[in-house]
C-alpha cells in the first residue's frame, strides 16, 4: 500500500519538476507531508522517479524519458555522425588546406545511390556534414528515401546510409542537386565493426 502511495508521489514530483524545470529535496519533504507520509521517506520517492530526474547542484532537474522508438532514432543519428566524421577526417587528410569551419566538409567523389524500386545509379556528391548529403546526378530524386553507399578515399570497403532527400534543384539542361538528410546507418565496413567489437 505505502509503495502505490510513494509512486503517487513520485508522479507528483516528476510533473512538478517538468512545470518548475527542477525541485528541491525540500519539495518533494512538502509532497510527502501533504499526502499525510513521513518526510523521511524523500529518498525513496526521488528513486522511484527516476530516470526522469537528474541531480545537479542541490537540485533534481527534470530529464525527458524518450520512448524506445526516440532512442533508436538518437542512436542512429549518434552512429551516422560517427560514420561522417570518419568520412570527413578522412577527406580533410587527402585536402590539408580545407578552410570551411563549419559543420559540412567539401566531399566530391562518386557515390552509388539505390532508389526504393531497386535502380541504381553512380551520383557526385557536392558535400556533407552529420545531418546530410548533397548529391549532383540526371534526375531529381525529390522526397525519395533512396540508400547512398560512400567509399572512404583510402579505398576501403563503403559505408551504407538511409537518405531522404528534402530538397532539388535544376543546375543545369537534365542536371540536378538533390539534397538528403541521413536517417540510418544500414552497414559500416567490417574493419570498423570488428574494431568497436574490441573496444
């Protein structure tokens, strides 16, 4: 009975702290007090609230749980800007004096693109940054998720992503930009996985 009584409170104190931003081992002594709880028992109910509630300088600040399906997205946005700085570092050793600082890299080289009915085709792609790709090909590939296989300068095997492209524009008589952002990273080389497998 008291531990459905503490996860009441514990609801409590998780909302409390979403509305405030943080609550103080003070306010969650209140919660108790009012709901008629010995006081004392604080610590548990800052535990049954967890992982939503984070410790900071004498504070418990609310942290937002992601659902599953969020955490597999982070995850694999985690994994594609990995993958991208490999690329990157990669790129910026074959081109010393590269002098863009900001998140893309100049990244011209050829790149095999599969669209979702199974043709593929070899685009150039302009340039790229951990949230996206710009490609230059024949054909607009307009709110296609199409797969983009990269092969890293030192001729090792390529790097596979998901990509949706957001945006086309004409350049030229039958040449496009198509301009993606990275949803997955379908496959990574054996050597890298092999190495993150030790690690």
């Amino acid at each position: 009975m008291i531990l459905t009584n503490l996860q009441g409170i514990a609801t409590a104190v998780v909302r409390r702290a979403q509305r405030q931003g943080s609550v103080l081992p003070r306010e969650v002594r209140d919660e108790l007090t009012e709901a008629g709880l010995d006081a004392t028992l604080w610590k548990d109910v800052v535990a049954l609230a967890r992982p939503a509630l984070r410790y900071r300088q004498g504070r418990y600040h609310y942290v937002p749980v992601l659902s599953s399906r969020a955490q597999e997205e982070q995850r694999q946005q985690q994994a594609i800007g990995r993958a991208i700085r490999q690329l990157v570092r990669a790129v910026k050793k074959a081109t010393p004096h590269e002098r863009r600082q900001q998140g893309r890299c100049d990244f011209i080289q050829p790149v095999k693109v599969q669209t979702e009915d199974g043709r593929e085709f070899t685009l150039l792609s302009r340039d790229i940054s951990p949230t996206g790709i710009r490609l230059i090909g024949t054909r607009s590939l307009l709110g296609q998720k199409v797969q983009v296989s990269i092969a890293p300068s030192d001729g090792a095997e390529p790097w596979s992503f998901l990509v949706r492209i957001l945006w086309t524009c004409a350049v030229g008589d039958d040449l496009y930009e198509n301009g993606g952002s990275f949803l997955e990273l379908t496959t990574r080389p054996e050597s890298v996985r092999r190495v993150q497998l030790v690690k």
